[in-house]
C-alpha cells in the first residue's frame, strides 16, 4: 500500500464504471481468505465502494497487479482425515 496516496480526498473525479468497481473489490475481498496479506489494503478501498473516484480504482489496480507479481503467497488449505485445522503458507 503506497503511503503518499490520499484515498480520503474528494477533489477527484468519480470513477465513471462503478459496477466495474464493485465487481474487482468483491473479487479481491473473495481472495483475502487465502491472501491475508492483502487484507487491510482491500479493506481501504472497499469502504469507498457507493462512490469510488479515479484514485480507488487506481489502487485497486496496485493491489491486483501485486498479486500478479507474487504467485504462490497465499495459503494452502487441505481437507484431512480428523478435525484439526492445518495452514501452510506456500
């Protein structure tokens, strides 16, 4: 998540696609259960999903070209024989 980058500023355009919006955060907000890592950042943008501005979208953008960059850093979940619960990150 870049730090220099104001989400809260509403001197932007509006993002004229809202649905395209809602449909890349929702997909996001589906991997954050196998990419904890990207959590907080799908967390920021999905609070301006009613009016997303050019810069959210933009961000969303990062966030998935992130996890382009990085295969293989989720979590791998495995179906076992007994009720434990075990993670691997790979």
């Amino acid at each position: 998540m870049d730090i220099d980058v104001d989400l809260w500023d509403k001197t932007g355009a509006l993002f004229e696609n809202v649905s395209q919006y809602i449909i890349l955060v929702g997909k996001l907000l589906y991997l954050t259960v196998t990419r904890p890592d990207i959590a907080y950042a799908i967390g920021l943008v999905r609070q301006f999903i009613h009016k997303p501005e050019e810069i959210h979208w933009k961000v969303a953008l990062k966030i998935l070209t992130y996890i382009k960059g990085s295969p293989g850093k989720g979590l791998l979940c495995k179906k076992h024989e007994h009720l434990c619960i075990e993670f691997f990150q790979i």
